[in-house]
C-alpha cells in the first residue's frame, strides 16, 4: 500500500475514533473509578500538539480503568509553567513537535519533577531514538499506533516508581537504625568493644576506655590480647582496696592498676 495513502487511512481512524468519543459512543465515563494499582486519582501532564491524538489517549487511559486527570499542554513554555506550578504523578509526551523536542522535555522533567515516570508517546521513534531516551532517564514509549500498549506502560511505570520510592524510604529507615545503634553504642553505661576476628580492636565506647584506662588511639592500636579483664568488667567492680581487677600486658610486664590510675602510671 501506497505510504500516503496509509497515512491518511491511519488519520482519518483516528478521526473517526475521536468522533465517537466525543459522541460518547465509545464508553461510559470510568474517571471516577480508582485505577487498579490504588493510585487513586493520576494526575498525568501529557505534552501533545495534536488534539485527536490527546484525545485518543485519554479515551485508552479511561478505556483502561484509570481515574486520572490528564493536564494537555502543545508547548515548551506551557510545560514549564505546568511543572512549576502543578505536582505531577506521570509525564507523556510526543518525541517531535514543531518547536520544542521530547528530549528537551525529558531533561527539563529530570530536574522539576525527577520522581514522575516520563513515557513517550509518539507516532514513529526509531530503536536507535528509543535506546537514547531510555540512557537519557524515560521509563518506557509507545507508538501510536499501538495505543493498546499504553496502559501496561503505565502501570508498569507507576508500579517501578514506587518500588524505587519503598527502597528509598527503607534505605532511609536503615541508615536512621544504624545512628541510633551507634549512639546507644557510644553512650551506653557498659563498657563495650568491638574486634575483628583476628582479636584487633575495631571500636570501643567511653565506658570501655575508662575501663581500661586507655585512650581511644592509644586503645585501638592494640590486640584483644594485649589486655585481660576480669570479672565484673561490666559492673566496674572494684577488688582489693580500691585497685580496679584490669591487667595490663605491655612489653611481657603484668600489674594491676590503681583505681583512677590512668595509662602511664598518673592517678586521677
């Protein structure tokens, strides 16, 4: 078939379709209803130039199930307004339009809107073209002429958004987790060391270095083995007259230090 001749059958179905939605011949209205990933109400900013072609893709969104308020805007100037005043859950746009690009779009919503999906929706997008928008941070694109394709897109999409925001969010609790264990480790009334398999001292907390009586830097420079503690470490107890139950092992001499004496020989 002649490629003009294709085209202009492929327009004038998408007319006809655009007449029978706007004849409300095409379905009931399903905006109300909640979308089946539990979204709620999408708010989608769709950048398109072509009014039947916008309206084709709403009628497959709404087809689909999917309460969503769809914001059309045909320029760059108006898509940048939209984004700066307007949150966003979903971006569709159209690779070409005359003045201003879907990649030039898709670098503008990276910096707005970057937790929004951005899916392209266009009439032809090469592999090559494809591939680029994909490196460059789009979540997926459509063709067209295969508008069927468009709802899996989006939930697709919707559902790798907030994948990513549940790992950030766990990211975030792990890292709040780690700071408080290290503050109670650092804080705690009892003396606690940490070492590796090897007996070398990693980490000791306050109470372990006035245990000891060493000083954080000289403490870890040093070997599990290099020190004995007897019992009651934990409780600080103190055993004959005041003399604190630590062993130094420094040089093959062993002795037993003074209550408050501090390493070197000084009392405090």
């Amino acid at each position: 078939m002649d490629a003009d001749l294709s085209f202009a059958l492929l327009h004038s179905v998408r007319r006809f379709g655009f007449a029978l939605y706007k004849a409300g011949l095409c379905c009931c209205n399903p905006w109300v209803q909640p979308d089946e990933s539990g979204h709620g109400p999408l708010r989608i900013l769709h950048l398109e130039d072509d009014d039947v072609d916008a309206a084709l893709i709403r009628h497959e969104l709404a087809r689909e199930n999917f309460a969503a308020d769809l914001v059309q805007v045909k320029c760059g100037d108006s898509f940048r307004k939209a984004l700066r005043e307007q949150q966003f859950g979903l971006i569709l746009a159209d690779c070409s339009l005359p003045s201003f690009s879907g990649l030039e779009a898709l670098e503008i919503s990276r910096k707005e809107a970057p937790g929004a999906p951005f899916i392209f929706v266009s009439g032809t997008m090469g592999e090559e073209l494809a591939v680029d928008c994909v490196k460059r941070g789009a979540t997926d694109y459509v063709l067209k002429d295969r508008l069927v394709q468009l709802a899996p897109a989006v939930r697709r999409a919707l559902r790798e958004r907030d994948d990513h925001r549940a790992h950030e969010k766990a990211l975030e609790q792990l890292r709040q987790n780690e700071k408080d264990l290290a503050d109670f480790f650092e804080h705690a009334p009892i003396g606690t060391c940490l070492v590796d398999p090897e007996g070398e001292l990693i980490h000791a907390n306050a109470a372990f270095c006035a245990l000891v009586g060493y000083p954080a830097e000289e403490l870890l420079t040093l070997n599990l083995a290099d020190l004995e503690v007897r019992q009651r470490m934990a409780d600080a107890a103190w055993l004959d007259g005041g003399v604190l139950c630590v062993h130094q092992r420094n040089g093959g001499e062993t002795r037993k230090r003074a209550a408050g004496e501090q390493h070197g020989g000084e009392t405090a």
